[in-house]
C-alpha cells in the first residue's frame, strides 16, 4: 500500500502556530517521496491540523475530517493537533479518523504514517487491536498515538520552505501557563517550553538563503519565552510572578530578535502577540534598536473593562495597558498597534461592554478582531451561569466590527501624501484592475500599479490614494 499510497492533501485550522507547523510537515512529508495535492477529492492521504480553541473549532475540525473522507472514503484521514490533544474520547469514537497524532508528535509525521500504512497493509481489519510499535492501540477503523506523558522540552522542528513566497513563520515557543478562564490552550499545549537560540538562528539562516525577507516570531505565548530556562535556573525558590518579571528582565525574546537582525538577508522582522506588560521601558529600549523590527504590535486585550478581566483571568488592567501603548506610541512613530476583543463573556454587562467601548475609543487600534464568547467546555467560564444571550453578543460584535472597520481607515488615511516602504508579495485584481500588491512596516495594504515583477522585492512609493476601504495606492515608485 505504501507504493501506491503518493498523494496526500493538508489543511490547516487555527492559529499561526499551527500554520508553522502544517507547514513544517508538508515539507517533511514532500522530502519523503510524496505528493503534496490540494485538499480536493482524489488524495490518498489527508491530513486535518485541527484547533480546539472554542467549541465552534472543535465542530470546524470535525467538519473538515468528516469532508476528508467524504472525499475519498477509501483514502486514510489524519486528525492531527490540538482538537485530538483534547478530545481523544471523541475521536476514539469518530469512524471517519483513521490515525490521531498529538501536538508532541507532528515532528513525526512521516515516520508515524510509515507505520500505519504499513500496519495496514500487513493486517486485515480482525487484526488491528493488536500493539504494534509506537501505536498505542486501535478501536474499530481508527490508530491512535500515545499521548500520555506532559513534554518537558520544546518539541524541535525546522521549516526550509513556506507557503508564502515573501515571509516565513518562526515558531520560537510552544505551551501556556496563563490559564485565561475561557482557553482550553494550556491543556491542549501543555506548559511553556523555549526552544534553543542556535536552531532558531540555524532555522532564519536557511530560510533567508531560500529567498525569505521577512521572518514572523510567533508561539503560543510569545512573551514567556525563555520562561523554563529562568525556571531552570530558580527552580521552586521563586513564585509565579517573580519567575515571570525574572524572564522579562532577562530579555530573552530581545536577544533573539537582536541576534535575528543582523542576518543580512533578512529585511524585516515582524512579531506575533504580546503580553501588555513585557513592553517595559528597557524590553522597548532593546527593540528600537532593532532597526528591522517591523512598527507593528498585537497586544491582545479581550476587554476594555477591568471587572471583565479579572473574571477571564487576564493578569493586567486597563490602566497597565494604556500604558503600555503610550510607551509604544512615545517609541515608534504611529505604530500599528493591533488587538482581539472578546464580546458577550460570561456576566458582562451592559455597563462593562460601554466601559470596553470606551476604552477602545481612547485607545483607537489600527486593527481588531472581534470575537463573540463561545463556551469551549472544560474550561472555568463554560461552567459559568451567567452566559450571555446569543442576539446581545451579536448586536454587540455589530457595534465593535463597525468601530474596527471606522479606526482602521483613520489609521490608514494618516499615511495619505507621505512615503512609504512596501514588501511586495503578489498580483491581484481588485475591480477588473491589476495590481501588485504588498505590506508596509506597519501591515498596511498597498498597491502599485507597475507593470515590472516586482515580487519578493522592497519598494518604495508616494501614498496618493486609499482604495476599496482597504488599500494604499502607492505611486512614484523606487526600489531599494
């Protein structure tokens, strides 16, 4: 089965991390032999990233495990990630999942389907409850992989090529241990884990040489990076919170991006998100010097009201946050400052959604996205009685959505008449019009209307107009 077995079909759900990570084994998967297709009938192996961050994620992977096989029903399904990292009763039970692999074992992708195929091959379908290596055990038509065991140690994994043609994602961090009273996260990620400066700087150095300009540090929890090495180095003798302001003053995530700048072949760097309270007056200090560091900041707030915060177990204030933007608008020029907001949680009220309204109008982010509450069971707040109607949630998303949409163009609109710089990525037609199309610094939109290639290169360009409500056009064009 193995020679016949070539094409397989990927699909990602969820979060930047995960993103890496399909990436990651697509190109292990193609290095082994095989023939990466799209996720469309006709594969003969498919393989589903999945996301349990909500219940809706949840619903979304089995949505897509259920289409994988309706697909092709004789083709073998993979449920990889966190959904399987967090609902094993559920998948056990699912007869459209063929084989389940954890968070802990995606470096392992090609060998762990090596084993099935082969397993499957060898044996009749009586046969298959039978231990066979590293599979733990078998339940009518699926194979699942011991999950059992908290990993310890980052789980290394090195990208040499990404989907995108201009930047690549980093992954520099793995697990959570925040515990916000809504996320599932911690469990289906385990604690925080770091990994080692030199491989990441191996992992930039070879994407750099592979043409990339523009690398994206991300993790789970960006800001606890380095968090296990202080924890190392302290072990039980510091609490919590003086392990976490220990990291902090270490400068861990610093010392990567510093080491990261002075690749020569990279041009940008560009962060995932932050914790408010990492973007200390020092930490900011370090990153101004970083002069490839992209202007742009996500800073996820959830909810401008304090009583809100408290009860999803955000550990910061209102106060402590706009702080933080102040520090980042007295640092960089019009920084783009972007955030997520979380609507409708558990108990708030009229009076708490009008203190995050607010909030969010003082702050005025360039960007923000806007999320409804949805339970994601097992966590602390879908125990809560206190749930929020589904008409109030969405009348108020309506409100936020509007807001996001009005600051956004305000934020653009300010770059109108002046220079700025673009990494240019792709064509596109945009009202029966070509263009090329790219990101400034600061992830704006932009267009230019040049008719030479100019992809994968820096340009620079006049802001003479916002198009579509969503783009800069930029003319009077130069390259770098």
């Amino acid at each position: 089965m193995r020679g016949r077995m070539k094409k397989i079909a990927l699909h990602n759900l969820g979060c930047k991390v995960n993103s890496y990570e399909i990436e990651v084994m697509q190109d292990t998967l193609k290095n082994k032999g095989y023939e990466i297709v799209p996720f469309a009938p006709g594969a003969d192996v498919y393989i589903i990233n999945t996301c349990t961050v909500t219940n809706i994620a949840d619903r979304k992977s089995r949505q897509m495990l259920h289409k994988a096989k309706k697909m092709n029903p004789k083709a073998v399904v993979v449920a990889v990630g966190c959904y399987v990292q967090t609902g094993m009763e559920t998948v056990k039970k699912d007869p459209c999942i063929d084989l389940a692999i954890g968070n802990n074992r995606k470096k392992d992708i090609a060998v762990l389907l090596e084993e099935y195929l082969k397993q499957r091959e060898e044996q009749t379908i009586a046969e298959k409850g039978k231990e066979n290596g590293s599979i733990d055990k078998t339940l009518g038509n699926s194979t699942f992989i011991d999950l059992n065991g908290a990993k310890q140690e980052y789980e290394e994994m090195t990208l040499t090529h990404a989907g995108e043609h201009t930047r690549a994602y980093i992954k520099i961090q793995d697990g959570c241990n925040q515990f916000c009273s809504y996320c599932i996260i911690p469990f289906a990620r385990g604690r925080v884990r770091s990994r080692k400066k030199e491989d990441i700087l191996k992992e930039v150095r070879g994407l750099a040489k592979a043409g990339y300009r523009e690398v994206v540090i991300t993790g789970i929890h960006l800001s606890s990076y380095g968090l296990d090495f202080q924890q190392e180095m302290f072990g039980d003798y510091l609490g919590t919170a003086e392990l976490r302001e220990k990291t902090y003053e270490k400068g861990y995530l610093a010392e990567i991006l510093e080491e990261i700048n002075k690749v020569e072949e990279i041009k940008r760097i560009r962060l995932g998100s932050l914790e408010p309270r990492i973007l200390t007056s020092d930490f900011l200090d370090r990153l101004k010097r970083v002069d490839k560091l992209c202007p742009h900041f996500h800073l996820s707030l959830q909810s401008g009201c304090d009583t809100t915060l408290k009860r999803m177990n955000r550990h910061y204030t209102i106060a402590e946050f706009r702080q933080t933007v102040e520090r980042l608008r007295q640092a960089y020029d019009r920084p783009a400052i972007t955030t997520d907001v979380i609507v409708g949680f558990p108990g708030e009220t009229e009076e708490e959604f009008n203190c995050t309204c607010a909030f969010l109008e003082e702050i005025r982010f360039y960007d923000m996205h806007i999320f409804k509450y949805s339970k994601r069971q097992g966590t602390a707040a879908a125990a809560r009685r206190d749930q929020i109607d589904e008409a109030i949630k969405a009348e108020r998303s309506r409100v936020l959505l509007a807001m996001a949409e009005r600051h956004s163009q305000e934020y653009c609109k300010s770059f109108l008449g002046e220079t700025m710089e673009a990494l240019i990525e792709e064509k596109k037609e945009i009202r029966g019009k070509y263009y090329q199309t790219g990101f400034t610094p600061g992830y704006i939109k932009v267009l230019i209307e040049e008719q030479e290639e100019l992809t994968n290169q820096i340009i620079k360009g006049k802001a003479a107009e916002f198009l579509n409500n969503e783009y800069l056009l930029l003319e009077s064009i130069n390259r770098d």
